[in-house]
C-alpha cells in the first residue's frame, strides 16, 4: 500500500491519506471500543471504521455517538451501513465535496476490494477546501488555471502575472467593442434623448452584480448539486427576476420624479426586470456548459460572463427603449 501511495498525484485523497485511526468489527461493543481507545496514538479522532475480517468496509460511527452508547451496544448495529467513501486516487476537489455533501468530518479511502486503507482527516478538508477557494478566486478574476501561478500570483514576475491574466481581458476587450457597436446603433436615440445614456452606467453595473452573485455560489455549487439543470436555471431565472422587479420598482419612481419622463422610467425599469433574469441566468448556464465540456466551471465566471451580460443589458435596455420611444 506504501508503494501505491508514494506514486499518486499530490491532489488526491491518498496524498492526505492517514492510517493511524480506530478500528472495530461488528462482534466488538461500545465498551470493548471504548476501552481500547486508551493508550492509543490516532491521526483522526472523529470517525471509527468498522471493518470485517478481510478489512473490508462495513460501516463507520462518530467518537460522539460511541461515547452515548451502552456498553453493551454492538458496533455492528450502531454503525452507519454503507458510508460513502472513495478512493485513493479521487480527485482531492471531489473528495471535499462528498464529505460536505454527506457531513462528514472525515472521508474512508479503499481500495478496488473496497478494503479500508485509512482516512482523509478533518484537518486535511479543510486544507483542500482552502486551496481549492483560493484557485476559484482566481479563476474568478480571469487568471488562467496554473496550479503554481494561482498559489505565487503575488510572487510571480508582471511579465508571467500579465500573461496569466489576459487571454480572458482580451476577450473582454472584445466584448467591449460588441458593446460599443451596440450603443452605436441607437445613436439617434441617444442624440435625441441625452438622458438615456445617463442610465447605462448603472443598468451595466447592477446586472453585472446579479451575475457575479449567481456565478460565485454556482462555481462550487456545481460540484455538490444533485438537482438537474432545469430546476436549478428555472430557480436562478426566478430569483434574477424578483431582484430586477424589486430594483425597478425602486428606479421607477425616482428615475419619473427626477426626469419628469414616464417612458424613461419605464425603460430603466423594465431593463433591470428582464436583464435582471438573464443575469442570473448566465451566472448560471456558463459555469454549467464549461463543466459539461470537462473544464473547471469557474473558467466561466469572470470577465468571459461579464462581456455577455454586458451585452444583452445594453440589447435589452435599448429595446425597451425602441418601443416606448
């Protein structure tokens, strides 16, 4: 097992694989465990493994659910039948998942014959849980996934950080022009009625914050949810729509009060509601698509999401204001 272990990639589950831990059998009770509990040296103190004669995984049971047993109680009955467990060369992004997923403190490694090799610990998931926040917050920032350059981003020479940052700016580079020509198509409208332009500023903003709300849970939240794609678009466009309904019944009276123009704030209004939705809605369906195309979903979120959003608000805004004015 030694020999396996040495050879597996750095983030896997064998990479923070402990062997040290409890030990039982079903035959065993609470106070026979219990009991040899003392003098024992252990890397993990929250789960014990029960285990058969062959080594084999039966069940596991938390230290403070064997504390509250009867002495008599048999581990065999008190233990948790098939826990989930995985293996030791799982992906250690996945193996933090599974233990959130099913609240586990600690996660049982087996091998092929699903024989116990030993346990992520606590401490280890939180060690990947941590390291894996900080690559999402980078990749959030548009820089490329490069495991050392996301850790040394700060250390990093501005020749290689200005590499690693603008494959994604230059995407929004161009999505800015995309952006520019958009607004150049209703540059009658916006000679016509200066105050129109006055509100792209802000629909821009508040669009990108919904998106950037929905893309930072959506970006792990993939990685745990069990529900279909349906569901989860159909629950992330109701929600982008009700906080566009709030904030354009907030712009309404004030954009009517300030501009005397009913039709203006109509237009601001209806804007936030409808890009409101297809914010979230992308905040969603982009991390989602790179996922299905085997890519790290926070690949999606960023500056790539932001050019798209952009977009359709100025789209969106200026089609309200084609047919009110």
């Amino acid at each position: 097992m030694n020999a396996l272990l040495q050879h597996l990639a750095q983030e896997t589950a064998g990479a923070h694989l402990v062997t040290a831990i409890m030990r039982a059998t079903p035959e065993q009770n609470a106070g026979m465990v219990r009991a040899a509990l003392v003098d024992r040296t252990l890397q993990d103190t929250h789960l014990i493994c029960v285990v058969d004669a062959q080594d084999r995984l039966l069940g596991i049971l938390t230290f403070a659910n064997l504390f509250r047993l009867p002495a008599e109680r048999l581990m065999g009955e008190a233990m948790q039948p098939h826990p989930p467990a995985v293996r030791p060369e799982e992906d250690q992004e996945k193996v933090a998942s599974l233990a959130l997923h099913h609240g586990l403190a600690s996660v049982p490694v087996t091998d092929a014959e699903d024989r116990l090799l030993g346990l992520v610990p606590a401490r280890a998931l939180l060690h990947i849980l941590r390291h894996e926040h900080v690559e999402d917050l980078h990749r959030l920032a548009g820089i490329k996934r490069e495991t050392m350059v996301a850790r040394n981003a700060m250390d990093a020479p501005p020749l290689r950080r200005a590499r690693d940052r603008l494959p994604w700016l230059i995407i929004g580079l161009v999505g800015s022009a995309l952006a520019t020509y958009v607004m150049s198509r209703f540059e009658a409208a916006l000679s016509e009625k200066l105050a129109l332009a006055f509100f792209v500023p802000a629909l821009v903003y508040l669009t990108d914050a919904i998106g950037t709300q929905t893309e930072a849970v959506t970006v792990r939240g993939l990685s745990l949810a069990h529900v279909g794609i349906g569901r989860l678009l159909g629950g992330e466009l109701r929600t982008g729509l009700l906080i566009g309904l709030v904030l354009g019944g907030l712009t309404f009276p004030a954009v009517w009060w300030a501009f005397g123009e009913v039709r203006l704030a109509f237009a601001v209004a209806g804007s936030l509601f409808v890009a409101g939705g297809l914010a979230a809605s992308i905040g969603l369906l982009l991390p989602w698509l790179l996922s299905r195309m085997h890519l790290d979903p926070a690949f999606g979120s960023g500056p790539l999401a932001t050019v798209v959003q952009d977009v359709l608000t100025l789209l969106t805004y200026f089609l309200f204001v084609s047919l009110l004015y």
